[in-house]
C-alpha cells in the first residue's frame, strides 16, 4: 500500500521522480524512433539488441508477412541461352567418347524372348486388341521388326512416323490407300474423315481376307493429339480386320484417351451402324529398350540445349518456324550447293543484314532469332540495287527453295505488318556458313 501510495502521489507532487521517469521514457522512446512509428505497440513485436540500440530484430510474424509481399526477382538470362552451343566436330567426338560404353542389351529383346514376346503380341492382335508400349529407351527398331518378322507375313503393314516435325494423319492415310482396291470405293468428299471411313469400310467387307497391321512411333506425338486424328484412329482401331501396334515416350500419354475410350473392344460379329462404334482396346505392355532416341531427335540442333528441346520454344509461335529453329551448318550447306548463283548472293545478302543486326543489339547467345529478321520489303529493295531481283516474282522464286527447306524462315510482323524474313543459325554457324558462300561467289 506505500508503494501505491507512493506512485500514485507522483502524479500529485510533481518533484523529481516525475522528472526521473519522463527522463527514461524519453530515452526509450529515442531508441524506437528509428525503426518504428507508432510508439508503444512495436515492443511487443520487437526486442532491442543491447550492444546496437537502433537495430530491430524481426519475429517470425513479421518476417513472414515481410517475405510474402516482397516481389520475387526473376533474371531474364536462361541457363540454355548461357551455354554455348558445340560445333558439329566437337559434337561428333562427343558422341563417339561415349559410344565406347559397352551397350546395354535387355534380356527381353535377346533370343527366345523376343520371339516370344512377338509371338504373344500376333496372338493378343488376333485377339481383338490393339498393343500400346511403353519403357524408357527408343522402341523403333524393335517396332519395325517385329512389323518385318511378323505382320508382313500376315497382311498389309502401314509404318507411321508421328515423331517427325513435317508428319501429319493426312500421310497415314494416304498411305493406307495405297493398298489395291480401298480406292475403288467412292466417298462424297476428300477429307481426313472420308478417308478414314472408306478405309473402314473396305476392311469391313466380308471379301477381304488380308488384314491392316499400322505400326505407329510416338502415337502421344502432336499429330495425334487433335480430336480428329483421335476420332479417325479411333474408328480404324475397332476393325476387326485392323490392329494398331504403337508406342508412347510422354510421361502423360495415358491420358490422351478416356476410361471408355481405351476399355472399348471390337464386336465379333460386328452389326452394321450408320455410325460404327469408336475407341482402342488397348492392351499395354512395357518395351524398355534403353536405346537412344538418337533417330527420333534427327531433327532437333543436339549440340545446344534450347535446340535439343522436343517442346520447341516456350512461346507460342507458328508450326512452321518451331519445325525449323534446329538447322545445322552441314545442312545450309548442303542447301545452298544446290542452288543458284543468285540464290547464293541473296542468301549472302539476308545473313550480312542479320549479323548486323545481332552486333548492334550485342545479344549472340539468343535463341530468338527472328527479331534479328528483315522485313520482305526491306529485302526486296536491296536485291534490287545489287540486282540480285528485280522484281517481286524473281525474289519470291529465288526465296522459294530456301523456305522449302527452311532454311529461310518466314513470319507476320508483331507492329506495321508485313513479313519478316531470317536464317534460323546462331551467330557462329552463320558467320561459318556465310564465309563459305562467300569463297565460291
């Protein structure tokens, strides 16, 4: 009771305590000011370091909410535009280095069990399903033997390469129309479904003793993956006289088809519908090879990692200019051994105003070449005062084999309109190329 007596009475007296505690609360006050706004309520919050008055510690509270409103700090610089692409020599001794490796060899693919594994898959198709493989390692050589071995002896093989760039379900089915009488029957239109059904159709027919086996490499490719490439190779697959053999790499291919779709199985005594019935009938076995896919990446520029990868550029662009962003010094320069003289200088032309262009933005690891491009009209104007073309027509004849091999490519304008035009090389190979033409104008 003295000491509330006492405390109390401070208030009342004035005197020197009062004048002691405003003192020290000053002095608290003074060491807060730097860090904290509102006196008072920060020291809970906080607790001061004794040897640095003017530093706060954070709590985990506070540096919780400090870090979730931060901004996260990106770098524009990728790690595959940082590496530097090999050259076709220094790629080739790569790969022979490693080629003294002794091979792996699975004991599936090794004799008997590969005759038995054949055997089973002839009797599963005579079955009524279709085989879908999978496994780590590529599964073509084994594929097109067993189509070799097997299926030849048994009817008409269709071999399907969905891992190419250029490959579409056009080409499969022209393909199958190759076969004597499946184009005698008539069909109203020219289209993908047309062709599908008359083919159907024609395999349907109770005089057709020979059956259809379609081996298909990388059926989860993106040919494949559109409803309609789904729809036609769906009524194909039920056929009693048509087996699907193919294979599959993507971790998420199964689900390209539905529960029904790869559950479906083909009638026995099939009832004539004016709509037949659609799915696969499935049945899923594991091939793993562990072979290189060294034939299916035949397209993609190896010796860089942004080339190398199968998903293309991570921006959205034309099909045309994804097919043809890996292009290869040996490959230019097979192209341009088999063109003209002026074809020649144009393409000396194209590739001098690109490497300027790439000099001036001192950007040479980029991947995105096509903002290195001239314009067709800028293009045009040149040839014309070094009289390479001297109208539109020449210039777009001169053009005409460079983009069917895409070795010029070709692309709308993001502002203004317009095309713009650009060699898919990186500097380096560019500057190789272009030296090479050079010699021979």
């Amino acid at each position: 009771m003295r000491f509330q007596a006492r405390h109390l009475g401070t208030s009342s007296d004035g005197g020197d305590e009062q004048d002691d505690i405003s003192e020290e609360e000053s002095d608290l006050d003074d060491n807060f000011a730097t860090s904290s706004p509102k006196k008072g309520k920060s020291a809970g919050r906080a607790a001061v370091i004794q040897d640095q008055p003017n530093l706060i510690v954070q709590t985990a509270f506070d540096a919780y909410f400090t870090h979730a409103t931060s901004r996260a700090q990106t770098s524009t610089n990728v790690f595959s535009s940082l590496v530097p692409p090999l050259t076709a020599d220094e790629y080739t001794g790569a790969i022979a280095s490693a080629s003294m490796l002794e091979p792996i060899q699975p004991t599936l693919l090794k004799e008997p069990s590969r005759t038995l594994v054949f055997t089973r898959f002839m009797r599963e198709l005579a079955e009524g399903f279709n085989i879908l493989v999978y496994g780590y390692g590529s599964k073509r050589r084994v594929l097109n033997q067993f189509a070799t071995d097997y299926c030849s002896k048994a009817g008409h093989v269709v071999v399907a390469n969905g891992f190419q760039p250029d490959f579409s379900l056009k080409d499969l089915l022209n393909s199958i129309e190759n076969v004597p009488g499946i184009l005698s029957i008539d069909t109203p239109s020219t289209t993908t479904e047309s062709q599908a059904k008359r083919i159907y159709d024609f395999f349907a027919e109770p005089s057709q003793k020979r059956h259809l086996y379609i081996i298909i490499h990388n059926i989860d490719a993106s040919p494949f993956r559109s409803a309609k490439a789904k729809s036609c190779l769906a009524l194909l697959a039920l056929n009693l006289k048509i087996h699907i053999v193919a294979s599959i790499d993507h971790l998420n291919a199964p689900l390209l088809w539905s529960t029904s779709e790869s559950s479906a199985r083909k009638e026995e005594k099939p009832i004539l519908r004016a709509i037949p019935p659609r799915g696969f009938a499935w049945l899923w076995h594991d091939l793993t090879t562990l072979v290189p896919y060294d034939f299916e990446l035949a397209y993609a520029d190896r010796s860089s990692i942004s080339g190398a990868h199968g998903g293309g550029t991570r921006k959205k662009t034309d099909t045309t200019v994804q097919a043809a962003t890996a292009m290869t010094e040996t490959a230019a320069l097979h192209i341009l051994a088999s063109v003209t003289q002026k074809a020649k200088k144009l393409f000396a032309l194209l590739a001098g105003k690109q490497l300027e262009s790439i000099e001036e933005a001192g950007d040479s690891t980029s991947s995105d070449l096509q903002q290195f491009g001239m314009g067709y009209d800028m293009l045009f104007n040149a040839a014309r005062d070094d009289f390479i073309a001297t109208n539109d027509t020449a210039l777009r004849s001169l053009l005409g084999e460079f983009r069917d091999h895409n070795l010029v490519v070709a692309a709308q304008a993001t502002s203004g309109g317009g095309e713009i035009l650009w060699i898919p090389l990186r500097k380096e190979r560019l500057v190789t190329v272009l030296t090479s033409v050079k010699a021979e104008l």
